[in-house]
C-alpha cells in the first residue's frame, strides 16, 4: 500500500479549522514531533532526493519510531512506507550511522491529527517553515486518481491551489538552507 498526500500552506488556519470543524473533524491535542532524517547521500536538494531510501527517527510524546520511505513513482509525496517502535533511540541512530546513512536534517513540529472518511489529516505548526496542512490516504489504487481526490478534498475546504505544495518539508527546509 501507497502513502498518498498532497500539502498546502496555511495561509488561513482559522478558515480551513472551521471548514474541518463543519465537516465534524475533530483534531487531537497537539502531538510535539522531533524527527531525525537520515540517507546516504546529502547536499542540495537535487542531491538529497536522488536517494533510494529515506530513514526518520522520531520522538513523539516519548515514543521513538523508525521509519523508511521509498517513492517507486518518482513523485515525492507518494512513499511505500514502514514504520515500527524502537527502544533506543541513540543506540538506533549509532547504528544506522554505521550502516552508511547520514544525518541529513532535523525536523520539529506539532501536530495536530484529524479522521475524514479514510482520510487522516493533519495541521502542522513546522519550525522554520510555518503552518500547513495535509491530507493523506493509504491506498493501493491509481495514484493520479488518489491526488486528484486529495486536491479536490483539499481545495473544498478553503485551501487555494497556488498554497498547494508538491514537496515534503525534508526538501523545503533543504530549498531554505540553499537560498541564504
């Protein structure tokens, strides 16, 4: 199965909250996510995102979690992914090093989570990046016809299509460090 997401900018939070309220969404506390992303291969954005695999560690309310990603399609924010818990999030780190993978940046957000129909959404505060949000589906079926699902989902709630981003927020913060 497929993670399937499209992104936008938040530009206006409490009109899309409010959408998502009138939808009967109904957001979790705000989770505090601190994430290590780990490749083999780091630099540019175009250097980065040429990797095969892209590793995560993640904190979330004292809970460590591995996670690799692959996108077989080419399109950044379609991955096979798996995820699982580990006890050591040091030792884990120490040993995906030794294995050849570089710690190519951290990631730090709260996020808050959301059900509609199968749709899980979340409204992310990302630090450095600002407010956004995704919606995202697990399927195995045609991935254009998914993301056209998702943008229009998206856009009914508010979200204008030029606020839309194609890029995960590992290649916006790399886009950000290269501009200065």
């Amino acid at each position: 199965m497929k993670e399937i997401e499209v992104k936008a900018y938040l530009k206006d939070k409490n009109k899309i909250l409010n959408s998502l309220a009138e939808l009967g969404v109904q957001l979790s506390e705000p989770i505090v996510q601190d994430c290590t992303e780990y490749v083999k291969e780091i630099g540019s954005p175009e250097i980065y995102n040429s990797n095969e695999y892209f590793l995560r560690v993640r904190t979330e309310n004292g809970i460590h979690k591995f996670t690799i990603k692959k996108s077989p399609e080419g399109i950044e924010l379609v991955s096979i992914e798996y995820e699982t818990k580990i006890e050591d999030r040091d030792s884990f780190e120490k040993a995906l090093v030794m294995m050849g993978y570089k710690p190519a940046m951290r990631i730090q957000k709260v996020r808050q989570k959301g059900k509609y129909k199968n749709y899980e959404i979340c409204i992310d505060e990302v630090v450095d990046l600002g407010s956004f949000i995704e919606v995202e589906d697990m399927s195995d079926r045609d991935t254009p016809i998914v993301l056209a699902e998702l943008q229009e989902f998206l856009f009914s709630l508010g979200v204008s299509p030029e606020d839309e981003v194609k890029k995960g927020y590992d290649t916006l913060i790399l886009e950000k460090q290269y501009s200065k």
